[in-house]
C-alpha cells in the first residue's frame, strides 16, 4: 500500500516537473522562465527525498533553487528581459 | 495554455514513461541486481567499525566517509578544479573595484526586517550541516552551499555596497577561500607532517591508524564520536565553498557601468 502511494507521488512530482520545463523552455520572459526552472528543481529535490538521498537534496535545494537563479537574474539584469523571435 | 502545447506535454510524458517502463522491464539492456551489492556491503561494513580499529572510517555516515576517506583525493581535486574555476572569474573581473561610497539602496524595510531574521537562522543551519556531516546526512558542500543562500539574499534586499560596508570585501573572501583550501591540503598531509616529526610511518589521507602506519586523527573525544579527519575535511569544505561562491555572486552583481569602465 506504501509503495503505491509513493509510485503515484512520484509520479505526480515528476509530471509536474516535466510541464515547469516545458513552461520554462517556451517562456519569452527571462525572468518567468528562471521561476519556473526553479519550480522544475524543487521537483526534483523533492524526488531526490523520496528515492532517500538526503545528502543530494541538501546541496540541490540551496544550488539550484538559490544560487542558479540568482546568477541567471544577474545575468538577465545585464542582457535581456525579453527574448527576441 | 494552448491545445497544442498540452498535446506536445502528454506526448513527453508518455515518452518519458514507456522508456522508463521498457529499462525496468530490462529492454535497454542488463538490469544491475537490485539487493546490496558487494561493493557496498564493504562500504557499509568499514564506514563505523569500532571492533576493527585499523578497518574504518570513523564516522556514521557512509557518503561523506566515501567522499573524504576513501575517495578523498577524489574530491580533493575536484575542490581543486572548482578554486581554479573561481581564480579564472577573479582574473576576468581584474581591476574592477566596489565603490562603498554611494549609499545602497536595497529593498523595503518589511523585506530587510524578515532577511535579518534568516541572516540569523540560514547560517545556524549550514553549520549544523557542517559540523554533523560525520553523523547526519550533510557535509562542507551542502554547508557551504546553504550558506551562500544568506549572501544572495543580502546582496538582493540590502545591496551590495551595504554588504562591502560591512566589511564583506574581496581581499577578505579570497583569503578565506585560500584558507579553506589550504586547510584542506593540510589535513591531508597532517598525519604525514606529524608521523615525521615523532618518527612513524603514515599516509597522506590516512585517517585512522593502519597495520603499517599506527598514528591516527581522534575517532572519540570524551564520549562525542568526533570523526577522526572527517570533521576537519568537512569545516574547511564549508570555508572554502562558502567564500567561492559569495566571490562569484559578489563580481556578478558589481554594476555594468562599473565593469565597463575597466574591461572594455
């Protein structure tokens, strides 16, 4: 029974996760894109926590989730908002 | 959303899951067994072994054990590489220099009053990463990497001249950074330095005491499992790691103007 429910949570975080990479890749605003590359991380962390290993998730969570985004929003702030067709 | 991209969403998922469905059923090729493998059951034996003083590692936890003891050379120059990778971002923001004089702007004072209490609270946690890494899950990476988390978000709500006022200068990280590394070699070399000086044979990233080399770094101390060089690997990790990144993020939010003005 717990292996069920923890093969439809599985499921549930990593379909989530392929739509925020999808939205993300499509995205024209640079900086929606990075809030939803960031959803797409956490989705991951959290798979990472089911599949039992912590140690990975402690250094995803702050990496991906916080210094990524940062870089790429400095980056942004000195390129573009918007991406050009 | 429009039909079509929801199409082409389904359409990845389905991929995604028949591929996964088709490797568990073994049709991309031999499936690794799925019980404990011989490699591992070594791992696990040797990791805390107190009734076999020259077969273990000293400490509870399996990865940082792997990553500092029996890898460590490993990761020592994977370290290594990242200080290269954070001295070549320094050569190209030669010259370039943090004007403390204009007055920082930063956020509204709801956003300041709510990053003070974190600026508090984040570091707490990176050093309960850091200093557990031998007996928790955690370590220096993990540490240090949370700990920059306070330093992005300093730059963003208080700014950067602020955090330059404060005395968080580039001079003063990169001697930190070259302190944790440094730190890092010299734990590796430390039993080496010390079994020439008393005149006992030792290894570099020796541990605990082995049949040829009888000298090792404390595994107890009083009743607290200290974990031998594990510890001392894991603290300078989190200097190391933490002053890197706080450098790269500090030179990428220095101004364009500023940055133009040296490198043309």
């Amino acid at each position: 029974m717990i292996e069920i429910f923890t093969l439809a949570f599985l499921m549930l975080i990593s379909v989530t996760s392929v739509i925020a990479a999808f939205k993300a890749i499509i995205e024209k605003d640079m900086v929606r894109a990075i809030v939803y590359s960031a959803i797409q991380s956490a989705m991951y962390a959290l798979i990472f926590y089911v599949l039992m290993a912590p140690d990975i998730v402690l250094v995803y969570i702050p990496v991906s989730v916080g210094i990524t985004p940062a870089i790429l929003l400095f980056v942004t702030k000195k390129t573009e908002r918007r991406d050009g067709d | 959303m429009k039909k079509s991209e929801i199409c082409v969403i389904i359409s990845i998922v389905i991929f995604i899951f028949s591929l996964a469905y088709i490797t568990s059923l073994g049709g991309l090729g031999y499936l690794p067994p799925v019980d404990v493998r011989k490699l591992a059951q070594i791992y696990l034996a040797s990791t805390y072994n107190p009734y076999q003083p020259t077969n273990t590692s000293s400490g509870y936890e399996s990865v940082t054990a792997i990553i500092w003891d029996f890898r460590g050379l490993d990761t020592f120059f994977e370290t290594a590489v990242f200080y290269g990778a954070i001295i070549a971002s320094v050569a190209i923001y030669r010259g370039v220099e943090i004007s403390s004089k204009k007055k920082s702007i930063g956020m509204s004072p709801i956003a300041k009053t709510v990053t003070r209490l974190s600026l508090i609270l984040i570091p707490i946690v990176a050093a309960s990463i850091a200093f557990h890494g031998h007996l928790t899950p955690g370590g220096g990476f993990q540490a240090g990497s949370v700990a920059t988390v306070v330093i992005v978000l300093s730059i963003m709500v208080f700014g950067l001249r602020r955090l330059v006022q404060k005395g968080v200068t580039k001079p003063k990280i990169l001697l930190l950074r070259s302190l944790g590394l440094i730190g890092i070699g010299l734990t590796a070399i430390g039993l080496v330095l010390a079994g020439l000086v008393i005149g006992v044979n030792a290894y570099i990233f020796q541990n605990q005491a082995k049949a040829m080399a009888e000298i090792s770094y404390p595994m107890w101390i009083d009743d607290v499992l200290f974990g031998g060089s594990l510890l001392f690997f894991n603290i300078f990790e989190f200097v190391a790691v933490m002053a890197g990144f706080t450098l790269v993020l500090m030179l990428f939010s220095i101004e364009e103007e500023e940055v133009k003005k040296v490198i043309k």
